[in-house]
C-alpha cells in the first residue's frame, strides 16, 4: 500500500461507529416477515401449466380475456394468446418514439444520482432515450458481446416505463411461444413478472400499429409498467430486472 | 453456531432458523454499522439503518448464490438503505474520528501516534466534503479489502468501471486534502 492509502485504512478504523448489538432487535423482526426459503419448483413451468388450462377454459370470451389480464396484472399491456401469429416486419425497436437529449435525461435525476443516469446500472449509461405518447419513456442499450442484438437491429435492451393505470396496448402471443409469471426477488419484497419467451406482435390500442417483439419480461411497480425487452434467456433478464426494480425511483415515466 | 463457516448459517437461515441469522448478525454488525456510517456521513442513524437492513437481507437471503462471499452482498444491502435514508432524512451530521469526539489529546501520547491522530482527522475531514459514492469505493477499497469483483457487485456497477470510479474518487480525496 501507498502512503496515502495506508492512511486512508487508519482513517476509516478511526471513525466514530455505533457499538450496538442488532441482534436482538433484529429478530425481534424476523417472525413477521415470510420464510426466505427459495422456492425450489421453477415457478414459470408451474405458472404456465395453470395458464395453459385457464386460457383453453376462457380463450374465446372477450370479457374473460380481460379477467385473465387482470389475473395476470399486467398494468397497461393486455395478453391475448391466439393460435398463430402474423409478425410484422417492422420492430418494436424502430417504434419507439421521439428521442430525448441526454442532457434532459441527465436534468431530471435527482442530483445525488447523476453520477449514473443508467436505470441498469450495470448495462452502463442507455444509447438512446424516447418518448412516446402510448409506450411511454424507453431506454435503449446497443447490442455487444455481452448483450446480443434484438433481431437485426443493432440495440441489445429495451426498457420501457409508462403508467400502468389503462390499457394503452396488447401483445398478441402464439400459442407455441412459451409465457408466464415470474417471481422477481427484491430488497422491498417479490413482485410478479410475465415472462414471454419468444417473438411475439406488439399493438398499440386505437392504432393500426403493429410491430413485432423479441423476449419481453414485463411488471408493474409503484403504479409504473415497466417491460425490458432483449435476446437474453430468462435468469439473465430477471438478473437486469432485479436491479430495476431496486431502483426505480430512477425511472421518468414518458 | 459460532465456530459455523458463512456458508453454513446462511443455508440455515435460508431453511428458516432465526438463530443462524442472528449468528450472522452477531458476525457481520460491526462491518455493516461501518458501511451505514460511511454512506449516511455520520454515525446516529447508523444503527437504524443497518438494522432495517439486516431485516431486508433475511428477506432476500433466499436468493443469495452460496459460492459469492456473504459480505459485498450485505453491503449493497446497507448501502441501498443508507443511501434510501438519506433521500428522506433532512438531518446532516459528518464523520468523526474516536480521537476528536473524545476531545482530548493525550498529554504523554507518543509523537508520531500524535502525528496518526491528526492525519486521520485531516483526512476524515476531507472523505467529510466527498460524495457518499466516493466514501464508500474508498471504504471497499483500502478498509474492507474487497476485490474489484466485489466491490461490482458491491456497487452494482460493471468490473471494468471500478478501477475508474476508484481513481477519480482518490483524485477527489487529494485535492480535498491539499484544501484542508
């Protein structure tokens, strides 16, 4: 070690630091909260079972569509799962709105926290911000070695963020392509995710837009929708996920 | 349950034995105090803090991936709720040395211990005017001895920015010192 850092080992052993016991005040606590045991079942495969049998018993009734929705709690996005799909040539990447400068992005964090304006800190800052009136604020992330592309474009993640208090679009979802909830563990306690597990059609309501999608996980979180979309499998997103959802107070919904 | 490796007690405590938790409350409070202090910049709230913290760490101890070492991912844990409290708390305190908050200075205390004192004091005055961001890379760094993998996952940021993060947060430090 260098002069100053041995200094600065002594310093930070010199500070002022709270003798407390937390033990037992700690326990005292614990019996109100529910056990951490991991659930070891793979939640999607049990999930998509029970939804496998509830959308055959209901597929064709338009007001039992959206009580799977709101089943599901999806926030803006209602599912509709069909036998075969038509997937548009355009992307859901190519649709995402007018971009946003970077200094505005910058302006709106609260200023202890624009040392890292990035949502997933570990992605670094996003490549690109947009807004748009009906899939609210995205960020995108370029595709790399570690992030591979969606389609053939050239973004590696898009995360979009919008009030989830009305329907403002559907996704139209094969019914070979696998989906269903996800449980994502946080520091404020689980939330329930959907997982879609392949490409699947994007509408926006009351439009004729109609783009396709690659592997989405979507939930809801302090009355925000949020949906990451990538090509990565699923305990890779639900690990970028998990880092949103620790934040997302980052979060400027468009 | 003392002689217990980390490992041990955390997989009992994932398997709900409060004891094991306690146990690794017993192990790891006085680091975790630390890391509060250093995020919130004054020790009162620390205790609070790091408590709702220990409380958080038990609900997600689920999750935690027993072949990482337990204390980077306590120390997120701390950090995230420090830095939360921060957010709401209007109350600023700074960081103090055991030396001046006892005030005195030892009249037959040996010189160059002397000389320690007051370096710690001029530098724990400066990590005072530093971002809570830059405390606590330095903390991870030169007190808690973790790795660059660690302190990653520590800050949730990438490898390759802690070398980075950690140099301009040493730069920092020296100039807030050459202003002392």
């Amino acid at each position: 070690m260098t002069r100053l850092e041995t200094q600065i080992h002594q310093a930070l052993e010199s500070l002022v630091v709270p003798d407390t016991d937390l033990v037992e005040s700690v326990l005292a606590e614990l019996p109100l909260h529910r056990s951490p045991v991991r659930h070891r079942r793979p939640v999607l495969a049990t999930a998509v079972a029970v939804l496998a049998i509830a959308i055959g018993i209901v597929a064709a009734v338009a007001p039992a569509r959206e009580a799977i929705a709101d089943w599901l709690g999806i926030g803006a996005t209602e599912l509709q799962s069909v036998n075969e799909v038509d997937l548009p040539d355009r992307s859901s990447v190519e649709d995402l709105g007018d971009p946003v400068a970077s200094t505005t992005l910058r302006e709106t964090q609260p200023e202890d926290t624009r040392a890292s304006v990035s949502p997933i800190p570990s992605l670094g800052e996003p490549s690109g911000v947009f807004d748009d009136s009906s899939r609210g604020r995205s960020y995108t992330w370029s595709a790399s070695a570690n992030l591979p592309a969606i389609g053939s474009s050239d973004v590696g993640a898009v995360l979009s963020v919008r009030p989830a208090d009305r329907v403002l679009s559907a996704k139209v979802i094969a019914n070979d392509v696998e989906f269903g909830p996800v449980e994502l563990a946080s520091l404020s306690g689980d939330t329930i995710a959907f997982w879609i597990n392949g490409q699947h059609v994007l509408v926006q309501t009351g439009s004729s837009r109609r783009v396709s999608a690659n592997q989405v996980l979507l939930w809801v979180a302090d009355g925000v929708e949020i949906r990451l979309e990538t090509s990565l499998e699923l305990p890779e997103v639900v690990r970028l996920a998990q880092e949103i959802v620790e934040g997302t107070e980052l979060l400027a919904p468009g | 349950m003392s002689t217990a490796s980390d490992n041990e007690l955390i997989r009992w405590s994932q398997a709900g034995d409060h004891d094991a938790f306690g146990a690794l409350v017993r192990k790891h409070q006085r680091a975790a105090l630390r890391i509060a202090t250093v995020t919130l910049g004054s020790a009162t709230d620390a205790p609070d803090v790091t408590q709702e913290a220990f409380v958080k760490a038990y609900g997600a101890i689920g999750r935690f991936r027993n072949n990482e070492r337990f204390e980077p991912w306590l120390f997120r844990i701390v950090a995230n709720t420090a830095k939360n409290h921060r957010r709401s708390s209007q109350r600023r305190g700074a960081l103090v040395t055991r030396a001046a908050a006892v005030a005195t200075v030892p009249e037959s205390e040996p010189g160059d211990l002397a000389i320690r004192h007051q370096e710690s004091e001029r530098l724990v005055a400066a990590l005072n005017t530093l971002s809570y961001q830059d405390r606590l890379i330095l903390t991870y760094r030169w007190y808690s001895e973790l790795t660059e993998t660690e302190i990653a996952q520590a800050l949730s940021c990438r490898r390759g920015t802690v070398k980075s993060r950690l140099s301009r947060a040493m730069s920092r430090l020296r100039i807030a010192m050459e202003e002392q």
